[in-house]
C-alpha cells in the first residue's frame, strides 16, 4: 500500500475490502465457473466493550459463507506492568463468549485472546488458522480519530489473505 491509499484506508467511512496479491487462492475455477471460498474467517476485535467489533455482521458473512468463526482479541500489555491480571483476562473472554453466545451460536467458532501486539497476534492466528479473511472493526467515522489506525493498516499490508475493514457504528459492540 502506497501512501495515498493509507490515507484512504485511514479516513473512509465505508467498508472497504482489501486483496493482495497472495490472495489469488481464495477463486476456485476459471472464468465464468469461477467462485469465491471463505471456509475461515478470523475476525479481529479491537475493544470488546467499545464499538468497532462489529461480530454480528461477521457472523453473517460466516453463515453466508458456511464458514468458521475465530474470535481474536489481542491483550497488549505495558512492560511496566508485566502481565495482564487473570480476572482482567477472564472478563475479556467471558464478554467475547457471550457475544459469540449472541451473534454466532450456531456457527462453528471459537475466542481467542492472546497477548502481544495486536497486529502480529492477527497476523500470526491467521496463518494459524489458515484464514481465508481477516475482518477488522474501526473507529466511528465522525471521531476526531482516523477510522483505522496502525494495527489494521498493519493487517491490511501483511496479511496472506484479504482483509475487510468495517468502520465502528457508533451502536453497541459487536
């Protein structure tokens, strides 16, 4: 990604689906017998509890996909601290669950929440997951803040498969 299309992805109000090169795998057949196939999708939760996480729309690419659901929310914590307290750790898993409870109960998914850099913790459970779409949940658009900031710009540069940026809604999370 050059510049011009950083400023983009940072600022663009709209979802906004990201393919690179590598990504050719995700087309079966050639020409018109040609069709898209998300078996995995890893969806990359900013903050739990604030929006931007947006699972049920997730969810229903899975569903209209018959694809798996992993769940992935990074701890990055401060050196100073050390470690992240378990309970901390066990709120965070605990929501998400719920919210897979809510959204996605039928689908075949799972909650991740490791800790670490957020970007290379998505990255690193995509290829783990052999993920065929990364979703990533941003900012509202009115904010002072860019819609997306370094981690998804991150993502969307080094991911092995295409990733879609959903602007956060300003409703409830996930």
């Amino acid at each position: 990604m050059g510049s011009t299309t950083e400023k983009v992805v940072r600022e663009i109000a709209i979802p906004l689906l990201t393919v690179g090169e590598a990504c050719r795998r995700l087309v079966a057949g050639d020409g018109r017998a040609a069709r898209l196939e998300v078996r995995r999708i890893l969806c990359a939760a900013d903050d739990p509890k604030q929006p931007g996480t947006n699972l049920a729309a997730v969810a229903e690419l899975a569903r209209a996909f018959g694809a798996a659901l992993t769940v992935l929310h990074s701890l990055e914590v401060p050196r100073w601290l050390g470690s992240v307290p378990a309970a901390v750790r066990e709120d965070i898993v605990g929501h998400l669950r719920e919210l897979v409870g809510r959204h996605a109960a039928d689908l075949n998914a799972k909650v991740v929440v490791p800790m670490g850099p957020a970007y290379s913790r998505i990255l690193e459970q995509a290829v783990a997951d052999e993920a065929d779409l990364v979703v990533i949940g941003g900012r509202v658009p009115e904010s002072a803040m860019p819609v997306f900031g370094s981690t998804a710009v991150r993502v969307m540069r080094q991911a092995r498969c295409p990733v879609l940026a959903l602007p956060g809604s300003g409703g409830s999370s996930a």
